[in-house]
C-alpha cells in the first residue's frame, strides 16, 4: 500500500478524475477526504469507497467561497489531526474565443480554477508548515502548454495554475512541502463529455478530431490521471518539486 496512513483531501471528488483518484487513493491505504459542491455526487463517492472497504469521509465546500474553503480545512484537521496531502482537482470548463466569453462567465472560470486552488492551498498550508512536511497536487492542464481553438478562459486558468504551482514550490520547499502539477490531455469524463455536447453539433466528429490530435489516437481514461497522481501523492516522487508531469497521450507534440 502506497499512501497507508495518509490522509489525503481532494476537491471535486464526486465525478471523473477527482471520483477515481479518491477511489484508487483509498485502495492504497489512504484515509480520503471527499469535496464537492455537489454533496449528492460527493456523498456517492464515500458511499462506493466505504462499500469496498476503503476510509473516506465527506465534506461540503465550494472552493471559490473562502469561509467555505476554510471550514472544510478546519473540519477535516479536528477530524483527522493532519492533512498530508491536497489535491486541488475541482475546475470547470471555458468556452469561446476571447471576444466570445462573457464577463460573467470568464469571471466564473477564474474563479473556480483559480481561486479554487488558491483558497484550499492557503487554508491547508499552515498545517504543513507547522508538520514540515505536505504535498500539494494542483490541476492544470496540457491547455497551458499548447495553443487549442476556442479555450480562452479555460487556457487562461490553466497556464496560472502551472506558474502558481512553481511559485508555492520555490515558496515553500523549506517546509519540507512539495508542490506539482498534472497537465491531463483529453481525458473521457463528464466534464468532456458536456463540453462536447454544449460546443459542437457532431460530437462524434469532434472525438475524432481529438483522437489524432493525441499521439495515442485515444482519449485518456480517468485512471490515466489518477495513477499519475498517486505517484505524486506518494513518496515515490519525492525528488519532483514544482513539476509538470504531462499524462496527455503524447497531446503537447499533436
Ligand atoms: P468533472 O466535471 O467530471 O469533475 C469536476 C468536479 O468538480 C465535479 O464533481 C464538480 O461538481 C466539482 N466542482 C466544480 N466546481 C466546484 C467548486 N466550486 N467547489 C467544489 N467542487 C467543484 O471534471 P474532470 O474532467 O474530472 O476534471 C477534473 C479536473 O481536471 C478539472 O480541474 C479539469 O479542468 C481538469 N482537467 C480535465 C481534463 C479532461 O479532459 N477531463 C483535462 C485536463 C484537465
């Protein structure tokens, strides 16, 4: 078991990729704190962890909302004692080119992509520094490596999460804290599978474009990234500090 005895806090756990690390996580010994805004999907998630014998609890936040964010820090710390590592995964999608996104709606992917990792980092962080020791994945994206059509807001997000992840590294490295980021290509999720619907009349045409855009000619799967995070969550990668690791199929040389 890889993560035995740790206890491990990931935002946006109730679907996709932050559904399926929390599962893999808890198979690897982990003790998982379960977020969502979406308490239904969240709750589903400690359900399906707790009905295979893993450890999991769930707790409400929207991580835009400060008072939220912090909350659910200070619940899961009287909870468990510790937090040793976060994984900021929650996000939503951008569409449009710049001059097409509303300010309403660039504002909302700010807010969630940034801000959202902005807030859970800062809750969390004093407890690391005071332990000398975390680790904090954050979501990124290939996105803020290579130029896609129509992703302003979203790419936007993306490419601040990476240079955000540098920062806090250099930052808190002297704390014993390590800080990376994974850069998923297209990965088969909800979170897609909207998008598609919602931006193109032939989705079907738009997964295939996708496909050889990927060296793989696949789209990725949710356990693509949630292997690459166990690593990082890990001891296993304890000499990546401030790190890109790409799990795209190849997607940044397409
Ligand atoms: P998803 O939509 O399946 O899951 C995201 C979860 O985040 C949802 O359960 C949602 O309710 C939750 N969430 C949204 N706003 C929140 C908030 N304010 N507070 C708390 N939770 C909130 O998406 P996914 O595809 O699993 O994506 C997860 C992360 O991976 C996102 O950051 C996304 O940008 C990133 N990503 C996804 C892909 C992909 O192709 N799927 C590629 C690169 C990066």
């Amino acid at each position: 078991m890889r993560l035995q005895g740790k206890v491990i806090m990931i935002t946006g756990a109730g679907s996709g990729i932050g559904k399926c690390s929390a599962q893999l996580f808890a198979r690897e010994g982990a003790t998982v704190i379960v977020n969502d805004v979406d308490k239904a999907k969240g709750e589903e998630t400690v359900t399906e962890i707790i009905e295979a014998g893993g450890e999991a609890t769930f707790l409400y936040a929207d991580v835009t909302n400060a008072e939220s964010a912090k909350a659910m820090v200070e619940a899961a710390l009287e909870k468990y004692g510790k937090i040793d590592v976060l994984f900021n995964n929650a996000g939503i999608s951008g569409v449009g080119a710049l001059h097409e996104v509303e300010p309403d709606a660039w504002d909302r992917v700010m807010n969630v992509n940034i801000r959202g990792v902005y807030l859970p980092s800062k809750y969390v962080l004093p407890s690391m520094m005071a332990s000398k020791s975390g680790v904090i994945i954050n979501m990124s994206s290939c996105v803020a490596e290579i130029g896609l059509a129509r992703r302003a807001s979203y790419a936007a997000t993306k490419g601040a999460v990476l240079a955000l992840t540098k920062s806090m590294q250099v930052d808190y490295a002297s704390y014993g804290i390590r800080v990376n980021a994974l850069l998923p290509g297209t990965i088969f999720t909800p979170f897609v599978e909207n998008y598609l619907k919602n931006s193109y009349d032939d989705p079907e045409a738009a997964i295939a474009s996708i496909k050889k855009r990927q060296l793989s000619g696949e789209l990725g799967r949710p356990e693509d990234v949630a292997q690459a995070a166990l690593f990082l969550a890990s001891d296993e990668s304890k000499f990546m500090m401030g790190s890109p690791l790409y799990i795209d199929g190849g997607a940044v040389f397409g």
